[in-house]
C-alpha cells in the first residue's frame, strides 16, 4: 500500500512504498521494469535499493514537491509489475 508522507523537511508531500524481493536480481529486474515504465510516463522516482528492497518515492517537483495525479498513476502502474 502506498502511504501519503509529509517530506522530512516539510517542503511538500510524497507517496512512497517498499517492495521486497527474492534476492537482488529480482529486486534490479522489477526496476528495470519500472524505469522503462516511468520513462514512458517522463514521471521519474526517487528510489533506493539494498539487496532485495526497492523504497520508491513519488511526488512532482515541478508542482512544488506534492503528490499530483501524476504521481497516483506511476503508482498504480508500478503496482500492476508486481
């Protein structure tokens, strides 16, 4: 489930989610799959990856750091990769 968080420096709101893997190389294939996916939409996540965890972050900075129906839509196209 994706959560609505206030950003640690209070300058605007995020959806983010964490997604767990196997191993590694599932954790890198499903972000192939989201990078070719968000190219699609140019909407780009912030993301850190270790080991079999995926944390992506989605918020529109053009917007001013909010979530935006950009957002909302990589979210739930992300979430149909897994």
């Amino acid at each position: 489930m994706w959560t609505e968080e206030i950003l640690p420096d209070k300058s605007g709101n995020a959806l983010k989610k964490t997604f767990l893997f196997k191993d590694f190389s599932e954790a890198f294939a499903f972000m192939t799959r989201v990078a070719l996916l968000a190219e699609k939409q140019d909407h780009h996540p912030y993301w850190v990856n270790v080991w079999n965890r995926v944390e992506i972050t989605l918020n529109t900075h053009s917007a001013g750091n909010i979530v935006t129906e950009k957002d909302r839509k990589l979210a739930e196209a992300i979430d149909k990769l897994v």
